[in-house]
C-alpha cells in the first residue's frame, strides 16, 4: 500500500516514553477506506457499516478493550470499544463515524491511493482518518501501559451522515465526562456549530378547469405568498448578530412541488424547507417565527390555507472555552503543534450536540484535509498522526 514511514511522534507522558505508530495508525486507515460503508438512508441499497464494524471490532480487540457491538435496525451498527480505569478518574470519550456518503462521480473511492503525504478515498477525511488516529491513540497508551484513570472509550458510529442514530444511542448507552468528536477540524479546535429544522409547508387550494377562475383557487399561487415572506425573513436572518463563532442563523428552500396539468388549477403545493440555528436559538423559537407569516397571509385573505408541519430537528452546540476539556485540549495541541489552536466554528451540524444535551463536555478537533462529499476527498496523513498524538496526551490530562 505505500505506506509513508517517518519517525515517531513523540509522546512523553508521566515520565514514560510513548509514540504514535505511524505505520500501524495509516495502514488501518487505508485498511477502512477500502472498506464500502455508504449509507443506506442516502444511497439506498448501499453497504452500511457491518463490514466496517467487523473490522473495527477486530482491531479493537487486538488493543485489549472490552469491545461492545450495537445493532441500531437492521444492518447498521455501531462499535464501542474500553480501556477500563485504573483508578477513579473521569471518563472520557473519542467518537468517530463509520458511515460515508455516496460514491458517484468518484473514478477510485475505495484504492486508498497514498500520493505527496495524502490519502485518498471517499471517508478519508470524513471520517475514517479520525478513526484510525483513536486508535492510533489508544494504541500508544496500550504499548507504554500508561495508567489511566478513567475509562476511555472508542465510539465508532453508525448514520451521522444522515440521522445519527449511532451517537444518539451510544450517547444514553454509554455516560462519559468528556467526549472529543472527531470532525475535520484542521487541528483547531472547533467550539460551537449551528443547529438545524427540515420544515414542511403545504398550501391547500381547490382544483378547477383552468377556464374557470371562478371555482379554482391555486394553492400555488397561495404558496407564491409564502416564498416571498420567507425570501424577506431570509435577509432579515442574515442581519442578526447569531453567535460569534457561527455566525447568524439562515434559511433556504430545498424543493417545492404542486400542481398535476397545464389547464387544472393546483389543489397543493408542498414546500421543503431548511432552517439553520444559532447556537443560543431553539426549534420552537425558528418554527413559531414562520408559522407566524402563515398566520399573517391568512388574516390577509380568508382563503389562505396553510399548514406547517416539523420533519425532523437537530439542536444547536456550543460548550464553554473555560471548561476543563478545552484546557486539556488546548495545552495537548499546543504542546504538539508549538502553537495555540484556534477556537472556531461550524455552520453544520454534528453529533456533539447529542453529547452534549446529555451533559457530556465536549469538544470538535480532527485532521486537514479536503473533499468531503465531492468526487476527490484526502486527508493529511501527518495530520492523522498529529490528531493521535493530541487525543492521547489529552486522554491522560483530562482522565488523570
């Protein structure tokens, strides 16, 4: 497979001498790319995570962890692997997902090809490069036998491209102090991400020839209304201050479909939506400010019938730059990078959020690369092994 061999990273802990294995760390996360793990629920009939879920157990237990598998619906897992406590320290959790999106368009999603210090292949960055520095991770504090005090887990994740029903399981399964998402984060660490709401409008109207005005009443026409209150509610979200790592809160509209013929006036019409949260909003607040625009359209014409269902929700993060995870992250990096990370933000959502709902302080920080979701994905391979040497010293600072 190529792999790219240079000196260790260092990793001096309590006195001990300990390294990353750059050889094992790639080679495992060239081993995972090859392996198809699309998700069905975007690319139905695709592979799904129980070939990878195979493998990542089998590591798992190879670094002596008490591996635990969990089966979420049919075919779709999720693997948790624990390096028990050696004494009565924090617990402490690094999540990675093992799902990926689709591969069309892709010439070689799945060769694992190792070109000017890079991997490529669909999940390289997105996650699987932030699997293997986990387990390059854990594998350093097995080799040296590092004592820890809290229990440290691996938690690699089914759906988070989609639903994350993987960490929204593990996150009640499994109760930790911290949990280290693993995203791609350029190595800085990333402290707050927008929430989201998928939002259904659908405008009822009464259909008629289309020579007949007098009867028809185009629900289309009605829905014309609505896009233009929620072109004016767009802007006006733009202008507001939202969060200082986000940014302000948005909206846009995904698909709308109404009508059957060209001479029958439309009895439907259905609008998607997709409104994104800022850090310090909640659903309700976004939803009631557009079923308000319903309300006003109806006050406006008694035949405006409109009704607005919610499809599904994720909530927006933030955690505190003066928690203790964030100290122990922020000195592990900076002693590894000779630099202090930036604190950053995302507009998109990740499975941090379902951590932290169940009180989990948690922190994003993954590795460099480009190409998520598109026909050329990478990851940095120094970055892999720098995010490994990171997750372990933060292990033993944070755990004790």
């Amino acid at each position: 497979m190529g792999v790219v061999k240079d000196r260790p990273t260092g990793l001096p802990l309590r006195g001990d001498i300990m390294n990353i294995d750059r050889e094992y760390t790639i080679r495992t996360l060239a081993d995972m790319i090859r392996i198809d793990s699309t998700n069905p629920s975007l690319t139905p009939g695709s592979a799904g995570e129980a070939d990878m879920a195979t493998y990542v157990s089998d590591a798992l237990k190879k670094l002596n962890l008490e591996v635990h598998t969990h089966e979420h619906e049919p075919g779709r897992f999720s693997v948790v692997g624990i390096r028990r406590s050696q004494g009565s320290g924090r617990s402490i959790m690094l999540n990675a997902h093992m799902d990926t999106v689709g591969v069309e368009g892709m010439a070689d999603p799945f060769t694992a090809e190792i070109r000017d210090g890079r991997i490529y292949g669909r999940g390289a960055q997105d996650m699987k490069g932030s699997l293997a520095a986990c387990m390059g991770a854990v594998k350093a504090l097995h080799d040296a036998g590092t004592p820890v005090a809290g229990d440290v887990l691996i938690a690699a994740v089914a759906d988070e491209e989609y639903a994350s029903m993987g960490t929204a399981d593990i996150a009640k399964r499994y109760p930790v102090a911290a949990a280290i998402i693993t995203e791609p984060t350029d190595l800085d660490l990333c402290l707050a991400h927008k929430g989201f709401v998928w939002l259904e409008v659908e405008t009822q109207g009464r259909a008629a020839h289309g020579s007949r005005f007098e009867e028809g009443v185009d629900a289309n026409m009605h829905m014309g209304r609505v896009l233009a209150a929620l072109d004016a509610l767009g802007q006006d979200l733009r202008t507001r201050g939202g969060h200082p790592l986000t940014g302000p809160p948005s909206l846009h509209l995904s698909t709308i479909q109404g009508g059957t013929e060209w001479s029958v006036y439309s009895d439907q019409c259905i609008l998607r939506i997709e409104r994104r949260t800022a850090p310090g909003e909640t659903v309700p607040q976004a939803v009631a400010e557009i079923q308000a625009i319903l309300d006003r359209l109806k006050a406006e014409d008694p035949t405006f019938i409109a009704t607005l269902k919610i499809i599904f929700s994720r909530e927006p993060f933030e955690v505190s730059p003066s928690c203790d995870l964030v100290h122990a992250l922020e000195a592990s990096s900076t002693q590894v990078l000779g630099r202090k990370p930036k604190h950053v933000g995302s507009a998109g959502w990740m499975d941090s959020a379902l951590l932290s709902v169940e009180d989990v302080e948690t922190v994003i920080i993954g590795p460099t690369g480009a190409g998520l979701h598109t026909h050329e994905e990478w990851v940095d391979l120094d970055s892999v092994i720098t995010l490994a040497d990171i997750l372990a010293r933060t292990v033993v600072a944070y755990c004790g």
